[in-house]
C-alpha cells in the first residue's frame, strides 16, 4: 500500500497449466455439486490468531462447514473448496494469502475479515467484485449466519466474475508448444501494468 509499489499474486494451484489444463479444471470447479456452505483451510498464527481460532470454532461447530485437517491441510484444501460455495480466508501473518488466489481458480468465493484485503492485487483484478468482506466484530462472530442469508443471485454473480478473472489469477505455461493454448495470464498482466507505470510516469517510484 505504498506509493509505487504494487503487489502480485501467488502462484496458485493451477500454475503452469496451459490453456487447456486451465479450461479443464474451470470446468471442473464449475460442473461440481457445492454441496457445503463453507470451508476454511489455516492454521493458528499470526496477529489475527484469534479472529481465526473463531472462525474454526464456528466451521466445526456448523453441519455445513468443512475445515481442512491440521494434520494434512493441503491434501484436503483442494477437494473442500470444489465442495463448498464460500472459502473463508482470514489474514494470518500479513493481510495477503495465496488461498484467496487459489479458491479464485477452484471457483469458490473468497471471504474476506479486513476491508484492505480488498484492495490487493489491483493490477490484476477488482476483488471487491470476486469476494464478500465480512469486516465488524459483530458480525465476525456468526459467520455462518451471514454467509446463509447472501441471496443466491448474488452468488451467481460473483461465481461469474470468479470465472472471469481465473487466468489473472495464475502463471500458465509459455512453453505450451504453440500461441493458441496459451493465455493472458498473472504474469502478462503484470508486464501489461508495468509498461503503462512507465509510459504515463503516474508514480514517484517510477520517476525516480
């Protein structure tokens, strides 16, 4: 959130798939039966190690919440997030997690816990149009309630923009062999941004 500086995504679980590993497994995250609410994959650590402690106490405590295994996090974060329609994904040791990219890619809606989650990555989308941001302490608290009453238009909504955004939210192959299976991706938006800095000289980093 500095003058000039800009961040970029993670790499996320679809890195290096060329278009049509991409195109495959976003039919995948989109054909499957969400048959969960939610689902949360972190550990306790970090500034905000309370708010997140709350958060699983809740997930555990909902029939229609599933957290991931302490034991074996990342076997299980794949699966639960093609089951469920919202990913909770609270800040831990800075605001930025490479699982909001992840669950942009799997099709599952990221919910956010601190309003300037929003604001990251803005060369490669808008996440406030991708994600819910549930911010008050009040309303931190019954999360499961607030997720329950989001009207499914609205769900159907940011499934869309998920969708719209997914190559931006990961690196692809540029060794695919040919032009056709490649695609726009973190990488070429970041080049893309970088080179517009440039020509318009819109920031004192650049200048200097």
């Amino acid at each position: 959130f500095t003058e000039g500086v800009f961040s970029i995504p993670y790499p996320s679980v679809a890195c290096g798939l060329t278009r049509t590993g991409l195109n495959q497994l976003l039919v995948e995250s989109r054909m499957g039966d969400r048959a969960f609410l939610a689902t949360g994959s972190f550990g306790f650590h970090g500034p905000w190690i309370q708010l997140r402690s709350s958060l699983y106490d809740q997930c555990e405590a909902a029939f229609d919440c599933l957290h991931s295994s302490q034991t074996d996090i990342y076997k299980d974060y794949r699966q639960n997030s093609l089951k469920a329609t919202f990913c909770l994904q609270p800040p831990g040791d800075s605001l930025s997690r490479k699982g909001i990219i992840d669950s942009i890619v799997l099709g599952c809606i990221p919910v956010l816990f601190q309003p300037l989650q929003e604001s990251l990555w803005p060369w490669h989308m808008p996440l406030s149009n991708l994600t819910v941001m549930i911010a008050t302490p009040h309303r931190q608290s019954q999360v499961m309630q607030e997720l329950r009453q989001i009207k499914a238009e609205k769900i159907k909504e940011l499934q869309a923009n998920l969708l719209k955004f997914a190559t931006r939210a990961t690196y692809g192959s540029h060794f695919a062999g040919n032009i056709e299976n490649t695609y726009e991706d973190a990488f070429d938006a970041a080049l893309i941004n970088v080179w517009r800095a440039v020509k318009t000289d819109s920031t004192k980093q650049w200048k200097a």
